[in-house]
C-alpha cells in the first residue's frame, strides 16, 4: 500500500514539474509597437515568426504583445519610449531613428542600391555594425531589418513619368531630410504628415501625392484615395526593428539569444514573402479600384537618378563620404 501511495505521489510530482516546464511563467512581457496596420504584412509575418518563436522557445518566460496602428504612438513617440524603457520593442523607419542616431539618414538616400541583393548585403553588415554602434549609447538596440520594398508614388494629378511632373505637386513626405531634399530636387512641394494621418490627408486633399512601398500602400488602402502609381523605385527602404537597451540588458544571456534568433528568422521571413507578393499586390490595386500604374523608361528613370544626385551633394557634409562609400559598397563589387 505504502508503495502504490508512493508512486502516486511520484506521478503527480512529475506532471507537476513536467507543466511546470512547458509552461513557465512569465518573467518578461515585450510591447511591440508599430505605426501601420495590423494587416500589413510585415506584421501577419512578425505573428508567425518572432511571436511565435521566442513565446515557444523561452518556454513561456517571454510574453510578446503586438500594438499596430500607432496605439503607442507615433514613431516618434515610440522611438523615445525605447530610449525611457517604457516600450520595449518597436518596427520604424530607419529615418525616424536619426533623430538621435543621425548616421541612420543614410539609408535614406536615394537609389542607393541597385537591387535587394546589394541591400541585404550592406544592411546585414558593416553598415548595420556601424548604425547600431551609433545608437545602442541612446538606449536603444538595432536588431534586424525586414523588408518594406521601394519607395513609389502614387498622386491624384495625372501620371509621373518624370520630375517635371512633379513640379508643385503637394506631397507626402515622412520628416527626414534625404526625403524633404530629394522631392525638393524634383520639383515637387514635399509636406510631413504623420502616417496614421495620410489616408484622411489624401481623402480631403491636403495633399495630392504620397510615397510609399507597394505592400504599405496595399495594407493602409491608400489606393482608395489615388489615381496613379509611377514604379520609381526612387527610395530602397526596410524597415527596422529596434529594443530598448535597457530591457534587453535585463535579460539573460539565453533570452538575450533566443531575441537575437527570432529577430533573424522575422527578417529572413519578411524579406521572402514581400519580395513574393509585391505583383499580386500591385494587380489586387489594380483591379480593386482601376489604379493606373507607369513604368518609366530608361531615359525617363535616368532623369530621376540625375535630379537625386543633388541629394548626396546636400547630406554629404552631415553623413560623410566614408559612411556614404561603406553604404554603396555591395554596388562597387
């Protein structure tokens, strides 16, 4: 009897300890901010990557909550939430990270790279060394970048198939220099307005024009509210994903891994899928709302590139030709 009580016992232990392990408690809950929509894929990518993977791999010690459409705030806002340790995770535009890391702007310089290959190469390198060295002494850790595609413009006028076309053309901008400074070049009237503000600037007018990457434009359904699309491919720009320091320090040296891990395998992942369904997306606008999409020529796309190269003359004293030479090198080789 003494022994069939014992063994009872010793069963119980052992389920005991054995949930005990697949579900352990919480020790670290991450808030993951992000300006966009919770439909974007990026996000529906981040689900099934970094979620999943670091909620599974920590054994539940690690809890991810997602807060899509700027319920944190804006970029802005959440960028400096990083810096305080009041967010610990957030996806931006590399841009919005130059306010306190200003060697990030040259991401944004344009037709920096001549293809995804060149970019990946360059980001996932000594570039992305030299941004995260730069930032990580304001509090906030550079983890990966995923994808988010060229840059486009779509407008409510008439086609662009040159710079000329853009000439007064009120514009969407985000608030980064290289940005305000190529459409200037291009003749256009380039206007900062907060992301989760452009749909209703679009619908009412305040502005005629945006630019943005094809699934961003897709998810955020600005093609409801414009006529055009020109493929100009004037701007390559991912997207970046950052912690705060100072949570991540918290961390243990095996959390801090399994964060590092599902950050790469949310990036890989990213970069797959956006590359896979860039034409569907552009054919869904297209036959959702009748979306009139331009491929400029050769000889059009090279008045583009000539006009932005008053950009490089602009942003060279505030970068420097180093960092701008290390951000073009995959192109020399």
């Amino acid at each position: 009897m003494k022994k069939s009580i014992s063994a009872i016992v010793l069963s119980v232990l052992l389920v005991t300890l054995a949930f005990g392990t697949a579900f352990a408690k919480e020790e670290y809950r991450i808030k993951f901010g992000y300006s966009a929509s919770d439909k974007e894929a990026n996000i529906v990518t981040f689900y099934k990557t970094f979620e999943k993977y670091v909620e599974e791999a920590s054994g539940g010690r690690i809890a991810v909550d997602v807060y899509a459409n700027a319920q944190l705030g804006g970029e802005r806002q959440m960028l400096e939430g990083m810096t305080l340790g009041t967010i610990e995770m957030a996806m931006l535009s590399p841009g919005i990270a130059a306010n306190i890391a200003p060697k990030f702007q040259v991401i944004d310089l344009p037709y920096l790279f001549k293809d995804r290959a060149a970019a990946y190469k360059t980001l996932d390198g000594k570039l992305g060394q030299i941004l995260n060295e730069q930032i990580l002494p304001k509090g906030v850790r550079l983890l990966c970048f995923p994808e988010n595609g060229f840059r486009q413009i779509t407008n409510n006028k008439a086609p662009i198939k040159s710079p000329a076309d853009l000439k007064g053309v009120k514009i969407r901008v985000q608030p980064i220099p290289a940005h305000l400074e190529l459409f200037k070049a291009f003749g256009a009237n380039p206007t900062p307005v907060d992301f989760g503000e452009l749909y209703t600037a679009l619908l009412q007018k305040t502005v005629d024009a945006q630019e943005n990457s094809i699934t961003l434009i897709y998810s955020s359904k600005l093609y409801e509210v414009q006529k055009y699309l020109t493929m100009s491919n004037h701007v390559y720009a991912p997207s970046a994903v950052f912690m705060s320091e100072a949570f991540y320090k918290r961390l243990p040296a095996d959390l801090q891994k399994i964060v590092m891990d599902g950050a790469k395998k949310f990036r890989d992942a990213s970069r797959a899928n956006q590359q896979k369904d860039g034409d569907r997306l552009l054919k869904e606008m297209v036959a959702k709302n009748g979306l009139k999409v331009y491929y400029p020529t050769d000889a059009e796309m090279k008045q583009f590139r000539d006009a932005a190269q008053a950009v490089y003359k602009t942003m060279e004293p505030v970068l420097g030709k180093e960092l701008i030479d290390v951000a073009r090198g995959a192109d020399k080789k």
